[in-house]
C-alpha cells in the first residue's frame, strides 16, 4: 500500500514538475537581423517623408545614400537640394512644355542609340565634336542646364519602358565618350568649367545614373584633362571609368550587341540611310556658327584686367618639358597684336608664335601652345600699331604641368585595358 501510495506522488510530483517547467519556461523569437544599409534606408525615408512622392520607392531612395556612401545626414541634404533645385527649374514639366533652343538641338553632341546587354540606356558622347565655346556664346546658361536635365528624364523614362518590357529593375547608363578629335582648343577654361558644372549638376540630382563609362580614342593630353576633372570623380566613380585607346571594339562588344552599336564605334548600327555615325540619333555637333551668337560680356567675368598703352609682356615659368601654356582673353572696343616667346637661360628669345593682330573685341580669344622646353614664356599684347588709343584687355593665363609625378594616376589610366579584359 505504502509503495503504491509512493509511486502516485511520485506521478504527482513528475506532472507538477511539467507544469512548471511550462509555465515558467519563456520562448524567444530571433528578431531578423537589419543591415546597416537597411537601417539607413529607413531613417532617410522618415526624415524625407514629407517630400517624397508615390514613385520615390526603395530603389529610389538607395541611390540617394549609395552617392553619399549611407551617411544618412549627407544624403538627406542631397536629397532635400535636388528637390529644390527641380522645383526651381520646374523639372517635372520638361518633357511636356520645354523645347531647346535650336543652337543645341543641332550642336549639344550626342545622343542615345540603343540598350547595353542588361537593357540599360546606351548613351554616346561626342566629346571631340563639342563646340562648348559656342555654344556658351550662343545659349545662356539656363537652357544648358535644362537640356541637359531633359535627356536625363528621358532616360528616366526610357526605364520605365524597359523595365515593364524586360519584366525586372532596369537602371543604369551606359557612356561611351568618344574623344576623337580632342585637341589643346578644349582646354579653354570656361568652357571646361561649364562642362564640369553640367556633370556635377546631374549627378547632385540624378545619383547612380552613370552604370559605366568607356572612353575611347583617348588623346594623348587625356592625362591633363583627368588631372582637371579628378575633383568630381569619386573612388566609386572612377570604378565605373574605363579608359581605352583606340582599340576599343572588342571590350565594346562585350557589354553592347552589335545590332545596338554603331558603325564607326564597331557595331553594325546603322541610320535608314546608311549613315555609320547614326546622326539622326547622335547629334554630331560641329563649330557653332557666329550667327547663333548672343551680345554678352559674360566671359570677361572673373579675368584680370590690364590697360596697354603700347605693349604688355605677361612672363610665366615653365620648368617641365611637354607642360602647356593656355591664355583667354578680351578686349574691350578695339583689336590688338598677340604672340608668345621664350626666354632661355641665356636671356636669348625665341619665337613661339608670332605677332598677329586679332579682334578680341568681338569674340575673346584663347588657344594654347605645347611647351616642349622649359624656360620663361612670355605672352605680349602689342598695341604698337595704336599707341595714340590704350586698349583694356581681359586675361587668363595658366601654365598646366605635365604631372609626371602622379604616376598611380596616370598608372590607373593605362591599366583600364587590362582590367576590362579580366
């Protein structure tokens, strides 16, 4: 009796045992673990709440934060000017009401003509066709920025229509800029400065646009021009750069089909006509006639002045071989004499160019000179031939190194072929 008795509490203790363990034992959930990107994501869309619109979804705002490498403050701050900006210059109704002015729908250079293999926009930039000066004479500034901020919606919407098309994300551009027939004209400083403005323009309101770049037929002063426009390329920029010689058809025809690409590029694209440059898609661009030329004195901004009576020698130390000597300027009312000389060691002076009279009064004047020795060079404005009448000229005048020492940038450059081929 006793053993029976023994063994229900022992039951009875065992059941109250499991009772227990149930009611005291806690079950815990793992929470999902959130990215730091993630994370991110959702504090720039609370702080930008206000200002976002249905078709600001995620992917939308992750390019935001992947342009300011998810430092939410920097990418709420970029993302609250562009809203400003494209309110500013009514954005939203570009493709509606806004026709560019006829100078650069037939002058602006380039142009999209077809998709990449992803179904991403393919876009060519002609920039050794680029006439900026004229264009800068023949446009104002304004309508520079909207036409540019134009073909970017259009691109825009060119990814909607691929996207429902190819049934997934489509995003991206991919840019070949064409650097056939670039010379020393293109390192006119306004007009460089100009063109670095557009791009900062579009990549301050449209982030993660450029998918990648190829630069073809690159010229043999492309190292001066990277060194200018190194400040805007980002590290994750210069990723998406790929800088070819001319040699470049076949790393082309890896990313892009070549029923997509043209002619003259190595594809097989073609205008209805039989044109290789596809002109009807591509603006060709071209020296922009003096008659689209506008009346203003904009270019005389910022340029120091100087009044010469008979004649003005403007001296600058050039102390690397193959560095470039590059001058602007403008005269106000009347023409005057320029040339340029070098003065060696010696003090003997040697003609680089020759005194030739120009009429910097009605359109400014710039061009450049390859300095393939080292010495002093001296810029003169010879007003000789009118001494009787002072001239008040406009200048800029700078001396661009050949920078051998930034050899891992011009090292960076020649590995781009083989890196494409890896």
């Amino acid at each position: 009796m006793l053993s029976k008795w023994s063994t229900k509490r022992n039951k009875s203790k065992q059941d109250g045992d499991k009772m227990s363990r149930k009611k005291y034992t806690f079950s815990h959930e793992v929470e999902p673990v959130v990215s730091k990107e993630d994370m991110a994501l959702r504090q720039l869309k609370a702080q930008v709440k206000n200002l976002m619109k249905p078709e600001h979804d995620d992917h939308y705002m992750q390019t935001w934060l992947k342009a300011r490498s998810y430092d939410v403050t920097k990418a709420e701050q970029m993302f609250r000017n562009s809203m400003a900006y494209r309110e500013k210059m009514k954005v939203d109704t570009l493709l509606d009401k806004y026709t560019p002015p006829e100078v650069l729908q037939k002058y602006l250079t380039g142009g999209d003509c077809g998709h990449d293999k992803e179904g991403s926009p393919l876009r060519v930039e002609l920039f050794g066709h680029l006439d900026i000066k004229g264009l800068m004479f023949s446009a104002k500034k304004v309508d520079l920025e909207k036409t540019k901020l134009l073909r970017c919606e259009q691109t825009a919407k060119d990814w909607d229509r691929q996207s429902k098309k190819l049934g997934r994300r489509v995003h991206g551009v991919t840019v070949i800029f064409d650097m056939e027939g670039v010379g020393t004209r293109t390192l006119w400083r306004p007009g460089i400065e100009m063109y670095l403005h557009l791009v900062k323009m579009l990549e301050d309101n449209y982030p993660e646009m450029m998918k990648r770049m190829f630069v073809v037929n690159a010229p043999a002063i492309f190292p001066i021009l990277y060194k200018l426009c190194r400040p805007l390329v980002s590290e994750d920029m210069k990723k998406k750069i790929h800088v070819l010689g001319t040699n470049f058809q076949n790393v082309l025809l890896q990313y892009i089909d070549a029923s997509e690409l043209p002619v003259f590029l190595g594809g097989k694209l073609t205008d209805p006509d039989g044109n290789p440059r596809c002109p009807s898609l591509i603006c060709q661009g071209g020296l922009v006639p003096e008659s689209y030329y506008l009346q203003n004195d904009t270019v005389a901004n910022n340029l120091k002045a100087a009044n010469v009576s008979k004649k003005l020698e403007l001296e600058y130390t050039v102390d690397r071989p193959d560095s470039i000597l590059r001058w602007e300027f403008k005269t106000e009312g009347y023409d005057i004499g320029f040339g340029v000389f070098r003065k060696d060691k010696d003090d003997a002076v040697t003609e680089v160019l020759p005194v030739e009279r120009v009429n910097s009064h009605m359109v400014p004047e710039d061009g450049s000179v390859n300095c393939d020795q080292t010495g002093t060079y001296i810029l003169c404005f010879d007003n000789s031939f009118s001494w009787a009448r002072s001239k008040k000229v406009f200048y800029h005048v700078e001396v661009l190194a050949n920078e051998t020492a930034h050899a891992e940038e011009i090292g960076w450059i020649e590995n781009q072929i083989t890196g494409l081929a890896l």
